[in-house]
C-alpha cells in the first residue's frame, strides 16, 4: 500500500510539473500569436500605403505610357 501510494504521488509530481511547462509554453506561444499579429498589421499597412501611391503615380502617368 506505501509503495502504491508513492508511485501515485510520483505520477502526480509528474503531472503537476508538465502541467507548469505546458502553461508556460502556452504563455510564450500567445505572446509569440500577440507579436507576429502586430506585424502582420504594420506590414499589411506598408502594403495598403505602398498600393496607394502606386495608383496616384499611375494615376499622373499620361495615357499612352500605359499602352
């Protein structure tokens, strides 16, 4: 019965402690999800500002430089 009991509270210690490194891990991942999506967002508005001042220059280029 004493042998049973530590093995338990040994697969308990086991559990506890992946428990703690799964958080953790989760923690850092979200952070990671937080940064990447922040990039995302200023990259996405370098394109949309880079977009729109392709259309304005093409917009003053005259008609047969287009052809």
């Amino acid at each position: 019965m004493e042998a049973e009991l530590a093995r338990l509270e040994e697969k308990v210690n086991q559990l506890a402690h992946v428990c703690r490194q799964l958080r953790t891990e989760n923690q850092n991942l979200r952070q990671q999800l937080l940064e990447t999506s922040q990039e995302n967002l200023q990259l996405k508005q370098k394109v949309d500002g880079a977009a729109e001042r392709l259309v304005s220059i093409l917009a003053k280029l005259p008609e047969e430089a287009c052809e």
